[in-house]
C-alpha cells in the first residue's frame, strides 16, 4: 500500500474473506494468503514483491531502477526485508500453539533468522537512503510487523543505526496512511 500511495495509484482495499477455523479462505488468492491484487478482471496477483514490482511497473517514474547493478541491490533489499516479514510471521504461528506442540528448533530457527536479518540491516542503514526505494518499501514494512509479532525482541535497541534510519520514515503522509498495526 506503501507503494501504491507513492505512484499516487488508487487501490482499493477489501477486507479478505475469512474462516474461523481455516483462516484466508481462497479465492482471490489459491494459497489462501494475503496481499492479493486484481491486476486483470478476475485475475489476481498474490505474494508481495510481485504485487510491488507490478504497481512499481505503473509508474512514469518507478523506484526500481533499470540500471543492472542498482536494480537487484533493490530487489535484494526488497527479498530481506520480505523475508524478514516471513520469519517474523513463522515465528509468531510456532509460539502461538500450546507449548507442549512448540517446535523449539523452528522457533529458534525464526528468532535467529530475524535477529540476522535484523543485524545485516543494522550494518547496511546508511546504505539505505533518506528516500524511498524498491527496497526498503519492504525492510520498513517488515521492521513495523517485527515490533508488532515480535516486540521482545525490541528491534529498535539492538539496531539503533536502524532504529534511526526507520525514524525518517514514519511522519511520512504515505508511511501513517498504511500503519495500521494494534496497539497489543
């Protein structure tokens, strides 16, 4: 949605179907997932990054650059912080269960997965820009998401070079009309 405000694109949003014991019901999207994009009538487009790539693709002016190099720093930026999204939620679906059913390697495997992923950003921020990019459309995403499902892992004190980086975003009239997090 992020993106979408940027290319000043009008995209309207609709509450996915749901069941309460099966989740996403398909449909729009066979995986029973969300994000999914009517691209074509009756055609949708489902999984983040190729959702973006194609609103991107709308634009007289796209964030993802044409240049070789660039373009695929962009969409390696884009992959991390889409998987750091998905460790995020696969850690969260494994600590939800009784504890008795908790896959203890998975979880670790989760946590381990967004604490590296969380390191490499660190590292990387001044690479990232003051503006938005391609990329980091998806490490500012993801990085709201892990304060939310994994708040104790508390993002913002273990990457402070992040933390601060993220904080240029967040007054941004594109970034406040999406966030839409609980406050739980």
């Amino acid at each position: 949605m992020i993106l979408s405000r940027l290319h000043g694109l009008d995209v309207e949003e609709v509450e996915p179907k749901k069941d309460s014991k099966k989740g996403y019901l398909a449909g729009d999207n066979p995986l029973g997932k969300i994000p999914a994009l009517e691209w074509q009538k009756g055609q949708f487009l489902f999984d983040s990054p190729v959702i973006c790539e194609y609103l991107d693709s709308l634009s007289d002016t796209p964030l993802l650059p044409r240049d070789n190099h660039l373009h695929f720093l962009n969409k390696w930026q884009h992959a991390l912080g889409d998987g750091l999204g998905d460790a995020v939620y696969n850690y969260k679906q494994e600590t939800v269960r009784p504890e008795a059913l908790h896959w203890n390697s998975m979880i670790l495997r989760h946590e381990t997965a967004i604490l590296q992923s969380i390191e490499t950003l660190d590292k990387i921020s001044q690479w990232l820009g003051d503006s938005w990019t391609f990329g980091n459309v998806a490490i500012i995403a993801s990085l709201d998401y892990a304060s939310w499902r994994a708040a104790h892992i508390n993002w913002h004190e273990r990457a402070p070079n992040l933390a601060q980086w993220h904080a240029k975003f967040v007054n941004d009239p594109h970034y406040k009309a999406t966030y839409g997090y609980p406050d739980a």
